[in-house]
C-alpha cells in the first residue's frame, strides 16, 4: 500500500501518520465478525484539515475515535509526532492526550448534565493534574474565546442551544492546548444556521491555534469549505484521498462521483441539467464484504476483473496528489 501524504510541497513529517489501520468487531451470537475498518492509511500534517467522508456505517467514526485511543485498534499504527502511541504505556501516552483532543457529534449527550460548564471545560485540565483554580480560570478564559459569556460559567449544559452546547464541547476539548483535533461530524446535529456559525469558529481557531483538524463528516458540502484534503471511505478502506480541489473537481473513483453528484449546487440551472449517479442498492454488510473490490455490486462501471481483484490505494498519475483504489479510474 502506497502512503497517503500531504502534497509535497510540505517537507515536515507529518503530525499524524496512520498505517494499515484495522478494527474488527466479534460479531453478536453466531454472526461473523465485522470489519468496520480495514487497513486504513493516510497522514495529516500539522495545521492542516483532512476531511474523513462516507455513507454512515463506513468506519470513519470508528478510524477517529482509534486515534484518540477511545477504541484499541485490532491492527495497524498510529504515529503522533513521530511516536507511535500504540505501544506506549498509560503514564507515557499521559501527556500526549492533551495533544490529541476530540469533538463529538451530539453536543448535549457528550455533556455531563450535572456538571457546571466551568467544571466541563476544566475537567480534562483537572485530570492532568492543574489546580482547581488554575483549570477553573483557563476556563473562563476558554469560553470565552470560543464565543461563550464566561458569566454564565455556573449553568448547566441543558440552559444552553445545541450551538452554545458545541462551543462548550470544543472549548473543552482545547482546554490541553491541543494540536490535534478529532471532530466526529461536529456540525450535523445543529440546524443549517449554526452549522455555519460553527465552522467559522473551527477555522478560526484552526488559524489563531495552528490546530490540525480530522474533520469526520458525511455532508461533503461542510467538507468542501473546511477540508485541505479529503479521504473517501467505503466499507472500511479509503478509496480516493487526495487535495480537496482535486477530488471535487475531478472525483476518480466511482464511488466518489456517486457521491458528489447528490450534493446541491448553488446555481438552479447546473442543478437542473447536473448528471445525477444513482448507485444500486445499500452498502453491503461488514461482516460479509463482497470479494474483489467491495464496491463492485454497486458500481456502475464494474467489470469481471473487479469481481475478482481488490484494488490498491495508488497514485492516479505522476505528479498528481491523488490516490484511487480503482481498477478503472476516472483521470479526467
Ligand atoms: Fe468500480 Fe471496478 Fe473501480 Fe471497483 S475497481 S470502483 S468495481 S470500476
């Protein structure tokens, strides 16, 4: 498997480098086990946004939530900064965790609704050992950087809309000073106003912070505005990823087309003449992939090679930042 880098241009190594990452659920009673991810590679440079897109059940949540360790991969690595934290015990990976932070999608339930918002917001803080006082002034201060009234630092999540209740999930999860932030569809529980509202406080944190954002999300509109870079995930494995102009502009793998040709445009008359791709049927189960390339039952343009032969993750074309796990791209 080729690696998954940002473009050239940038000389670093990466912040995050994740290799042939892998989760398998036993499966309930006799069933078989399921493969929510399976071998999942890229890399994300420091300051940047790699958006993590695909149908609901495709194993970006959980490829996520197995970089902030909130799942033990069943393979694979995860390098930060050049440690891979896999083998790292729970007192050395301590201080790396406030580097590495997360936001989740349902703001009030990622809440505790007995806590006061200070309390939310210090906790991670208190966990690493601040003062009750020290994490309790950070807090103030992290509210109000993140758009909150700090005199409201008393009240409970519930006297707060599902936006303010957002800010508190990411005030809390910058309250490390992190450089790293797992956001798992953080906009879409919010109406369409506050989902912009939200986005525009994450990119501004992101410029003011240097943070890097995984942006896991399935509206790839949100992507589009946030993302550096984009991964496309089916049935557990990326199959295109490559800088997000690319991607919209000229999307290689079948699966990517079918995707973007669902999404809105802004102007009425593209929209009414736009080439919609309808794809057969729902994805198939993760405890039983379909052999070949997974994607084969529903695609298009599948032929008998594909039935047959798992395609790998390789660049569409010399010089290109783009890398397609097809037997038959697209490379206009
Ligand atoms: Fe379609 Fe074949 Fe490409 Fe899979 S490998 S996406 S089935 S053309």
């Amino acid at each position: 498997m080729t690696a998954i880098r940002p473009p050239a241009k940038d000389p670093a190594p990466p912040l995050l480098r994740v290799r042939d990452l892998a989760m398998t659920f036993p499966g309930r009673r006799r069933s078989a086990p399921v493969r929510a991810v399976d071998g999942v590679s890229f890399d994300l440079a420091a300051g940047e946004t790699l958006g993590l897109v695909g149908e609901s059940g495709c194993g970006k949540s959980t490829t996520g939530r197995m970089i902030v360790r909130l799942l033990e991969p069943t393979a694979g690595t995860v390098e930060y900064d050049g440690r891979e934290i896999g083998r790292l015990s729970q007192r050395a990976l301590k201080p790396l965790r406030r580097e590495i932070q997360m936001v989740f999608q349902d703001p009030h339930s990622s809440l505790n609704p007995r806590q006061s918002v200070a309390r939310i917001i210090a906790d991670p803080l208190l966990v690493q050992g601040s003062s009750a006082a020290g994490a309790r002034e950070r807090a103030l201060e992290l509210m109000e950087l993140v758009g909150l009234i700090p005199e409201h630092a008393d009240r409970r999540p519930h006297e707060f809309s599902g936006g303010q209740a957002q800010r508190i999930g990411i005030a809390r999860a910058l309250a490390t000073g992190p450089r790293l932030v797992v956001a798992d569809e953080p906009v879409s529980a919010l109406d369409v106003s506050v989902q912009a509202q939200i986005v525009n406080l994450m990119e501004r944190l992101q410029r003011e912070l240097g943070l890097a954002y995984l942006f896991v999300a399935h509206d790839l509109s949100v992507v589009k505005r946030v993302c550096d870079r984009v991964a496309v995930m089916y049935l557990g494995r990326i199959v295109e990823v490559g800088a997000k102009d690319r991607v919209y502009g000229a999307p290689a793998h079948p699966y990517t087309r079918a995707l973007l040709s669902a999404v809105p445009l802004p102007d009425p008359a593209a929209e009414r003449t736009r080439e919609r791709i309808t794809l057969l049927g729902d994805p198939p189960s993760p405890a039983a992939p379909p052999p070949g390339c997974s994607f084969h039952p529903r695609c298009p343009k599948a032929r008998s090679v594909c039935r047959t032969e798992a395609p790998v993750l390789r660049l569409l074309a010399p010089g290109e930042p783009r890398e397609v796990a097809c037997h038959f791209p697209e490379e206009g």
